[in-house]
C-alpha cells in the first residue's frame, strides 16, 4: 500500500481548506450555484435528484482497513448508513449536505484519501486490476505505474479543463480484468528485452458513441511514459473538438483523424516533450514500488481446503482467483445480494469487510470494476471461517460472474441525467434468476445495465446489455447482446425495439433460453452469441 | 501586482504578475500579426496555434490568449507552447477567467489577466499561496516534488 509522505499529505490537505472554503463562500452566497458548479465538479460533489452526492477517490482501487473503516464512518455520520462501490472503482454517498463536505474531507485526508477529480473535465481517478500484486498472470505490479500516474495527473496545470473526462486504466496482464480498451488511455504494461513498459491504447470508451481503443504505441519506457503521455494529452487539449460535449471525447478526435495520424501527432509533440525533463527518474518508481511490496507471505502453507459444507463449497467454486503464491488464493465478496443494490454497502458491512481484510488479508482490500470487494490475500486453509463469517453478514453470496452479478448505475432514482430506473431492472432480473442452480447452470453471464445513454453501467460491454431510455415519458429497456470489456474486447449490438420493465425480464430470460438450446460443448453464452449470431435470439424476442 | 488591486479589495482587470510597464500597444489579431512586420503584441483566439507565432517571438512583447469561456482549456496548452519555446514577453489570459482558474494559469506561463468579471483579491491570494508544493513540472520554476524527493 502507497503512504503519503509530507509532500502528498500537504498537497491534499490544501485541497481540503480549497474546498471547505468554496464550499463556505457558496453557502454564504458569495457564489452562485452556476459560479460553484466547475470547482465542486473537480472534487467529484454532484447536484443529483434529491442531494449531493460525493464520489470518493479510491485510487487503482486499493485501500487498506483503516481506510474502509473511514469510509463505513462517513457512512453513518453524513450519509444514510450507505457507500455505493462504483464502476471507477470509487465510492459514491448519495446523501451528502453541502456543509459537512469540509468535514467528510478532512476525515478522508486523515487516512490519506480524497476525492479529488472524481469528476470534472479532467485526468479521473486511475483504474487498475482488482488482483494486482496478487494474480499469478501479471508481468508486474501495475500499481506503482498507477500510483505515479495519480500524483502526475492531479492538479495537472494544463490538463484541468480538457475538451472532457478523461479515463485512464493500467493493467499488467493479457487477461483484461479492468475494461483496459474502453478507457480514454488504456495501457497495458508489458515486458521487452527484459524492460518493463507500456503499450499504448487511446480512444476508447462508452457513452453514447462506443469505441474499442486502438494500439498507439508498441512500447514506451518508462523513463519516456510521462512525456509520452503528456503528448496525448495535449494533441487531444488543442484538438479535441468542443462544440459538441457529445463528440467531445478523445475516442471522437482519433476516430476522425485516424488511429495512424493520431499518433504521428503524438509523435511529434513527443519529440518536443521530451526535452523538457518532466519525466521523473527511475528511483521515483522504485520509491513508490517499494511501498507495494509483497506482505509476508508464509511459506510451506497448505493447498488442501474442507470443502464438506456444500454451500461454501458452492462459493469456493465461483469466488475465488488463482493468487501467485502457493496455498493463498484472492477473493471476491459480492455485494449483489439477490434483490439489492449492485455495489451497495452498509456501514455495518463496511466495518466487517475491514475486520477481515485486517484479520484474512494483510490489510488490503480492493475494489472491482464490477462494483465487488476483494480480499487480495487471503490463506487457502482460513477461507472458510472467512466465508462463515461474510455468510452472515449476508455477504456470502456466490454469484461471481454470473447473471445476477450485474453492473448497474444508479439510474433514475438517483442520477439527474438518467432517462430510466436501473436498480428495480437489476432486482428483478436477478430475483428471476435467483435458483443458484439455474444461475450456475447459465455460467459466465455478464449483464449491465445503464440507465441512459451516458452508459454509466457498462450496457455496451456486456454479454447482455440494457439501455434504459425515455419513450415518449414512460421508461423504455432496449437489449443489447455480445458486448465484452475483458480481453475479447467487443461491443454490444441491440437487438431490437425495446421493452418495458417487465418485458425487459422476459426478454432476458428468452435469451438465455436461446443459449441454453444453442451452445456447444463449453461455450459461454457470449461465446455462441459469437458463433450463432443475432438471428435465433431476435427470433425468439420478436419472432 | 499589489497596485492592481483597488481600495475596496476587488482587482481591477488588469491584474500583473511582471514588473516592467504595462505594454500600450493593442494586440492585433494572428492573421494579422502574421501579414505585418513590425507589430510587437497579437492575440491569439482559441483554435489558433500558437506555434505560427514561435517564428516571430524575439519581436513580440504581449501575446494576449482568449478564453471565451471558463471550460474551453485550449489556452493552457498555448501558454506553456509559448513558454516552452523561449518566448519571455507578456502573457496574458483574457475572457472569462475564474479566480480559482489563476493559479494553474500562472504556472502554464501566463503573467497578467484580463478578466471578464472583478477578481475578488483576497480570494486570489489565498489561491495562489493555497499549495506549497505541485507534482508535476510546468511553465513555471517550481520544482515538482519529485524533484523533491530524489534532489
């Protein structure tokens, strides 16, 4: 885990008095709501429906014990006893007061936390793989890269008021747990010759244009990666289109110029970045790495686990992600209780999620792109007093990537863009599918749904998709199949006109029904989406 | 800059960070500039590149760079542009500048601000002292703390 020394711990601290001061200055009326919109939207605070609403910074999402004890304490102090787990491996509190920010602020920064440019038209919080430092298939730890990344990106000079958002995601392996290619800079790292750098994606992303991020570059240095970056940046500052915020992503600029000019470009700006000795010296990535270094594993532990209880046995199977050390695996805590809030989370259930990654896993904890929680660390041999005590806590489901797993955004019950309710769609989908047999019997299924066309809920990349949209003032679910946001990349296509809230159930469930008759030996049900294509299940919604 | 501020604490809207006289000349558009010889100050109106002046930067004096509105930040990058090729004169930010946006303009190379609206001064000066320190080199002397850390 990353400590802050004094410099990152002034710098966030100022932020705090910035903040509670504009947030003084707007409650006393010196500044107009329009006036007090672009500085409270660089510190992730939103005008919603009913409330502010926070959006906490968990940066790569990684966070230790006494961090998400802070968070389960805002919880109940300022909030309704909740935190939303996010898509950008962020927290949300959905009901916040405009004059306890200050406050909710410095408790943050008292664990080395923030929330700064969670929101706003700037470089966002930096995304990485749930399982770094722990999957068995990375080529290194991607957080140090992620780390380096949060410190040049914040309070960037130049980059605070791009053309828009601006995503940026860092994993380390060939399997992409972190929708790499559909952020605004995707980078992969790889290694070469025995040097670790990173391969280039830019220009993906979803909202209501989808684009997979296209290769830019083989391979940066990391002696050369902030230059590097910061040439993608200003091409897209200068000439990224703004008279339209819909086409104001970079996705938009390197659709329309080309992947290949694009990048000449960057090339170019590159070339006279690069002699301005922005980039910091090896020894600031090894500082920062050292603070991730591996915790003390123990050596000589068993592999052997007791699976005689046959409902732990049921989430030994789906839960759990191969670690690299022998007798450890990583876990994941789903918190898509059949029937809830997807990424929902009591501060109860906050607590004990801190009381076990103390005790099971070395402190850490991480927070998933699909709104789940995982213990990095945890032993082979304590799984199961670890699954006894998240049973009761009714934290114990075994869903894991399976069809009641499912991304949602908050949708129209709390979000002022939202054209339709997610959650209710969730709900019912998830209690149709409720049978564990009949979830497990459906395999891999990932479904998102988003409440409009901003595709918060990641509709494009799922196996299964929803949009929800407004019809002529009712609410409207159109289907969407075959999308993925893993390393089999693809968007997902809509099968037809949409449905209402019930109908969307239906339509669910007969598409399933399409691929539980159709599969082969093996496959996944985008897998024969892939083989069969769109006819059978348009057939079967609309036939 | 402690003359730009009126009695009533509210800056007036030509607020300088420089000490040499204020240029008289008025800045002439690019095509312009480009067009004439002996012009000394041009402004710059987002979309235009900065770098069609970086020929002509010893005989220039004030470049004045709009900023129509608030979130249109292509003006930070003609700051830094111009700063990075050598260019020492005037810099000024125009148009519709919050006060909170002054301090990553200074360090983007800007040195005086036309503002649509007052800047209120106290407010000002509690922003720019706000960080002691900044991740990230820019425009500006100060020493990113990464330099910091390793010397």
């Amino acid at each position: 885990m990353y400590k802050y020394d004094q410099y990152d711990q002034s710098i966030v601290d100022a932020r705090v008095a910035e903040f509670r001061d504009q947030c003084a200055r707007r409650l006393k009326g010196e500044l107009t709501e329009d006036q007090f919109k672009p500085l409270r939207l660089m510190n992730g605070l939103y005008l919603q429906l009913h409330a502010y609403m926070l959006r906490v910074a968990i940066p790569y999402g990684t966070l230790d014990s006494r961090q998400m004890r802070m968070l389960g304490h805002i919880a109940r102090k300022y909030d309704r006893g909740y935190g939303h787990f996010t898509t950008r491996q962020n927290l949300q509190y959905n009901w916040i007061k405009l004059e306890d920010c200050g406050d909710i602020l410095a408790d943050l920064a008292s664990v080395e936390m923030h929330a700064i440019q969670t929101s706003g038209n700037c470089i966002r919080n930096i995304s990485s793989d749930q399982f770094a430092g722990a999957a068995a298939d990375e080529v290194t730890d991607p957080r140090p890269w992620a780390e380096l990344l949060r410190q040049w990106s914040s309070f960037h000079p130049e980059f605070s008021y791009l053309p828009r958002k601006f995503k940026i995601a860092v994993i380390a392996s060939d399997e992409d747990r972190a929708a790499m290619r559909l952020h605004d800079i995707g980078m992969q790292l790889i290694e070469r010759d025995g040097v670790v750098g990173a391969k280039i994606f830019v220009g993906g992303g979803m909202g209501r244009t989808p684009m997979i991020a296209p290769e830019i570059k083989d391979f940066v240095p990391y002696e050369d990666l902030l230059s590097y970056l910061e040439a993608c940046l200003r091409v897209y500052n200068r000439h990224g289109r703004r008279d339209n915020m819909y086409k104001a992503r970079i996705k938009i600029l390197v659709h329309e110029i080309g992947a290949e000019e694009y990048a000449r470009q960057v090339e170019e700006e590159f070339a006279h970045v690069k002699t301005l000795g922005i980039d910091p010296p090896r020894a600031e990535l090894d500082r920062i790495a050292a603070y991730f270094a591996d915790p003390a594993f123990e050596t000589g532990v068993s592999d052997d686990i007791d699976c005689s209880d046959p409902d732990f046995a049921l989430w030994l199977d789906g839960n759990v992600h191969a670690h690299k050390r022998p007798g450890y695996v990583s876990v994941t805590i789903s918190l898509k209780p059949i029937g809830g809030i997807p990424g929902d989370a009591s501060a109860d259930q906050i607590d004990l999620m801190a009381d076990l990654a103390e005790r099971y896993s070395f402190d850490e904890l991480r927070v998933t792109h699909s709104q789940n929680i995982v213990l990095p660390h945890v032993k082979k041999a304590d799984l199961y007093a670890l699954w006894q005590h998240l049973h009761a806590a009714g934290l114990g489901e075994s869903n894991l990537d399976l069809i009641s797993d499912i991304i949602a955004c908050p949708g129209l019950d709390y979000c002022s863009l939202a054209n339709a309710r997610s959650i209710p769609v969730a709900q019912k989908i998830a209690s149709r599918f409720a049978d564990m047999n009949r979830q497990r019997e459906l395999g891999e299924l990932k479904l998102k749904i988003s409440g409009c066309i901003n595709a918060c809920g990641h509709h494009h990349a799922g196996h299964i998709g929803i949009l929800g949209v407004d019809r002529k003032g009712t609410e409207n679910y159109q289907l969407l199949l075959g999308g993925s946001g893993a390393e089999d990349v693809s968007l997902a296509k809509i099968t037809g006109p949409g449905f209402d809230e019930d109908g969307i159930v239906d339509a669910v469930e007969k598409v399933t029904d399409v691929y539980l008759a159709n599969r082969a030996e093996g496959e996944r049900f985008v897998d024969t989406y892939r083989r069969v294509g769109m006819d059978p299940f348009k057939e079967a919604l609309y036939g | 800059m402690t003359d730009s501020f009126t009695t009533d604490g509210v800056v007036d809207n030509a607020l300088r960070f420089r000490d040499d006289e204020p240029h008289e000349e008025p800045a002439v558009t690019l095509d312009s500039f480009l067009g004439q010889s002996n012009a000394t100050a041009v402004r710059l109106e987002t979309g235009e590149d900065a770098r069609a002046l970086l020929p002509h930067l010893d005989r220039l004096q004030l470049i004045e760079v709009s900023f129509p509105v608030f979130r249109d930040g292509r003006g930070y990058s003609a700051g830094r542009i111009l700063r990075e090729a050598g260019y020492t004169g005037e810099l000024r930010a125009a148009g519709d500048i919050l006060v909170d946006q002054i301090p990553h303009m200074r360090r983007c190379g800007f040195d005086s601000f036309a503002p649509d609206k007052p800047v209120d001064a106290a407010v000002l000066q509690a922003a720019l002292a706000r960080y002691d320190f900044v991740y990230q080199a820019a425009a500006d002397d100060r020493t990113p703390v990464w330099k910091l850390r390793h010397g």
